[in-house]
C-alpha cells in the first residue's frame, strides 16, 4: 500500500506523519527528529517484515521539540488514529543517553519478553532489562493514554541507546541492530496472525 502522509500541529508544534500501511504488528517513532535512527529504524524493519509504520518528524524545526509520548495522542491525528484502529500490537521505537542497556518497556509484558528474545544477539553490547523494576520511571511506557499502549493489545516501548540505533554522525541503525529487531517483529508478527485457542 502507499504511504500516506499528513501536517499535524500538536501543542503548537508542526509535525508531519507518514503512515506506511502493512500487517497487524505496528512500529511507531514519535520522536524520529528528536531521537536519531528510530524513524529509520521503525521504516526499515517495516520493509523487511511488512509491518505498518508510522513516524513523525519536524522536518522545517531547527532545534526539534520533544513532546511527550501521552501528549503526542491527540485526537485530531488522523493518521494516529488510523494506525492504532489497524494494528494489533504496537513496537513504539525511543531514544535514551543513559546507558548502553536496550530497556523493553510498554504494557504487554508478553508481547516485551517475546520481542526481547529476538534482540538476545545483542547482548552483551546491549544488555537487555525487562524487569520493569530495573527499567527508569521515565522509559517505562506504562501510562494508558501512551499510543504504545492504545492498539488492541497494547505493545512494547524499546528505549535505544544512542550506538545501537545510529552510525558513528549519521542516523543511520546498526545492521545488526536492524537484523536483530527484524527478528522480534517476526515473532510478534506470527503470534498476531494465530486464531486465538
């Protein structure tokens, strides 16, 4: 399907969406200007496994702003909104400065221990934290008004430290980052097909 794009404003911010329609596995980059690589990441590992992606940047802002992921659910984004009714389980992709640990957050912690074990090849460059307890406050991605959570069955919030989702200057993902997320999406992506029992 082609992709669709649309202006949005939010908090007086202009953003454009670009929607790439694909299966019932989700992955979404909120903050692709403000977090180098996710919106890469998030169309790339779309491509090879023919997710649906959504990803908002602020292409004419010199110095992006960062809006919270609950506040980026705003009730005028078609394209959000249209993301969130198609999917049934979203990978929102985040950018930390923390830690070189991936942290696997969101409200489906099934979904969060199933999408980290595709991302094992990483370890121990990236260390994985699943342990919510172990995951900062802030990188959680619990709150229910968070798009991560909003699908039919919620999702998973993958906070990047800054070398596994850019190379060296440029925003460009790591291939073995992208091999490793192409895994997990596939496995998120064969459970959403299978009939419930």
């Amino acid at each position: 399907m082609e992709q669709r794009t649309e202006h949005v404003e939010i908090e007086g911010t202009g953003f454009l969406a670009r929607l790439t329609p694909g299966g019932r596995v989700g992955l979404l980059a909120l903050h692709a200007s403000n977090e180098g690589g996710t919106g890469e990441l998030a169309e790339t590992v779309a491509r090879r496994t023919g997710a649906t992606n959504l990803v908002f940047t602020q292409p004419d802002a010199p110095r992006p702003v960062h809006i919270t992921s609950r506040r980026m659910a705003v009730d005028h984004c078609r394209l959000l909104k249209d993301f969130l009714a198609h999917v049934h389980i979203t990978v929102s992709l985040h950018g930390h400065m923390r830690s070189t640990a991936i942290f696997v957050g969101g409200g489906n912690r099934d979904a969060a221990h199933l999408l980290a074990s595709g991302l094992h090849a990483l370890h121990p460059e990236f260390p994985l934290v699943t342990d919510l307890a172990r995951i900062p406050a802030a990188l959680r991605g619990l709150h229910a008004g968070n798009p991560v959570n909003m699908a039919r069955d919620g999702g998973v919030q993958l906070e990047l430290p800054l070398a596994a989702r850019t190379s060296g200057a440029t925003d460009v993902p790591p291939r073995r980052v992208v091999d490793a997320l192409t895994a997990g999406v596939r496995l998120l992506a064969a459970r959403a097909v299978t009939p419930p029992r």
